[in-house]
C-alpha cells in the first residue's frame, strides 16, 4: 500500500468564501502515483468545510445562501461567551460536512460529469489548512 | 491490497426516491473478495445523495419531507438562469451527503442491526450512476 | 495493509448526550501499530452521530440546540406509527452525519489544532455500539 499526504493554506478575502481546489488536488494525486485507492479530503480546521458539487457561480451563491438561512449567524450562541463570534460558522461545518473521500481508479478521480471539489470557508480572513490523504497502490 | 471498481445506474420514475441498494453493495463485496477494509458508496451526480439508516417506509417518508422543509424548492434560486430547476436537489445532496464509507469485516459488512445503505435520489427522472469502491485485503 | 477493528459501547443517562472520544480512538490508533492511514469512527446504530468538532462546552450546547431546531422533535412524523418515539433522532443523524474519517500520518492522527472526536447520541438510556477501523500500513 502506498500513502501521500499533502496540506493546502487558505487565508481568504472574505469571511465565507467557496473554493474550488480540484486542480489542485489532482495535482497530489498525479505526485502520489497511486492508480487504485481513496482520496480523502479534509478540513483542518473546525469552522470550514469540504464539499462536493457543481462549479456553477449562482449554485455556490445559493449554497452560501441557504447554509447562513439553515445555520444562522447569532450573536446570542453560548459559544461566543470565550470571545468568538463564529458560532455558526461551527454549524455551517457540520452541516456542510468537513471532508470528502474521492475514489481513484486508473490513476483518476473516478468522478460523475460536474462532480467538483469545494473548499468552503466560513470563517475566513485568516491562516488555515486543510489536509490531502490519498492511500491505495 | 485488493481493490474493486463497480457502477450502478438508476432512473426513477419520481423525481424524488428513495432506494435500497444494500443486496447490491453486498453483491460487490461478494465479487470483491476483501475481507478487511472500507467500501466507498457515492452518487456520481450532484442531485443525489446516499445514506444509511432504517428500512422503515414511514421514516423514509419523514426523511423526504425533512429533506423538502430544510432544502425546499424555490423557483428562485440563482442556479435556476442557467434553465435548470433543480437547486433544490443540489441542497438536498448537501444535507443528507453523497457518500458513506461502510466497514468491511471478516467478508461482511460491519453493521449494527439496522443499519441499510439507501441511494437518495432528488431529480430524477434521467439516468445517473453512483459508484462503488472497495479497498483492502 | 494491515487492518484493526474495535468497538465501543455506549448507554448514556441523557437522550442526548455528546461525548468526547478522541481518547479512546486514539488508544485503537496505538493498538493498530498503524502509521499511514485511514482510521473510521462510525455509529453502528441510526439514531446517533459521529462528527469532530471544537471541545468547547458551550458550543457542544449549540449544536444540540442547533440540531433539535432544523430536526426537531414532533410526535406526527410516520415513524412513529411503529411504535417509536425517536424520528427526530434518525434525522439528526442525517444532518450530522454517523460517520468520521480522519486520516492517520507517522501513527498519529493527522488533525488541526481543535479537531475533537464526538460520539452524537439522540436516543440514548439503551446500549448503543461505535466501530473504529483503522487500514494502512
């Protein structure tokens, strides 16, 4: 079995901000020379996600849309009370789900027609990492 | 390490469905002859999902209406100018999730007792393909 | 590869109840004698979660209030028909999610610094079971 790791460093503009980073992560696969196995990719960190879905400008405004109708910004969470103000942002993580796992066969992302890989920040505005872990052979 | 590549494809009379596919994805495990280690379950397409929980007909029914009050349909949204009416669909992805990983024991299935793996389709109608991969010993 | 399978019980005092098991997993990690991988966290039963988060009291409140108003309880859903109380705890686990994969990099897990492991239970006072997995080399 063989395994590669790599990590991409975020720090965005805005606050929320998708990011499509399937080039990138193709690049990792293409360095790991692994042709059968799983992809695994994942935010380090506990206010950002990592998603899977179209690369269409109005799609990812609805997404961002509806994760802040579905996972409100509250300045009454009791998680603020240690001087965050990213409560929801913690929430739009859980609902948006932290990580992907992407199958590899023939040395591919063994992906549907629109299928794209999304780093989602919610928190942005500062240094932040997110973890490529690919194993197989 | 062993791996193993398998398609299937759906196209539901409704737009919305939910399917058990566990007899298949054991079927895969079967072909497979991995004894140790992880089965990716994915939708290929943006618009479906997969999950795991109970075969209960009324809690599929709840879980669908769920889905419709979390993720509603709006004729608004701004994946819609690209004459699509689907958005919705790709927020009900995003909310329930478009893979699993089920562990593989001893050639089984590690499963609790009620535990099934349904493909969740939310524009259906067309013909779409999810993916199953297994990899380990 | 190598594999290494576990198990951990639970019977909370609470319905809902979330519990830091970072620990415990990685006591399964040194046991393993796994240094690249994959390590699985899942819950064996539908009515509870498995999600990695910040360990931070107030928060972990948060997202149970969180959680009971986009899953909320109501004794009308269809499931109930059998018998059952717990449909708002099946749909608390779809929007949480019961699965985690965290990637394991020079037999450690290879996490940010506030990523915590917790089991998501939504229907507890019964025994309810976890599965860790852990592949790699």
């Amino acid at each position: 079995m063989k395994s590669y790791t790599d990590y991409m460093w975020f720090n965005t503009k805005n606050k929320v901000e998708f990011i499509n980073i399937t080039g990138e992560v193709e690049t990792c696969l293409k360095k790991s020379l692994i042709k059968e196995g799983f992809a695994l990719v994942s935010a380090m960190h506990i206010t950002a996600g990592v998603f899977v879905n179209d690369a269409e400008s109005g799609l990812l405004e609805d997404i961002k849309e509806w994760a802040e109708k579905v996972a409100p910004f509250n300045i009454n969470y009791r998680h603020h009370r240690t001087g965050e103000t990213n409560g929801d942002a913690h929430l739009k993580n859980l609902l948006i789900g932290h990580e992907v796992i992407v199958p590899v066969t023939k040395g591919e992302f063994d992906f549907g027609p629109w299928q794209q890989i999304y780093y989602a920040e919610f928190d942005g505005q500062r240094r932040k990492r997110l973890i490529v872990k690919i194993i197989g052979e």
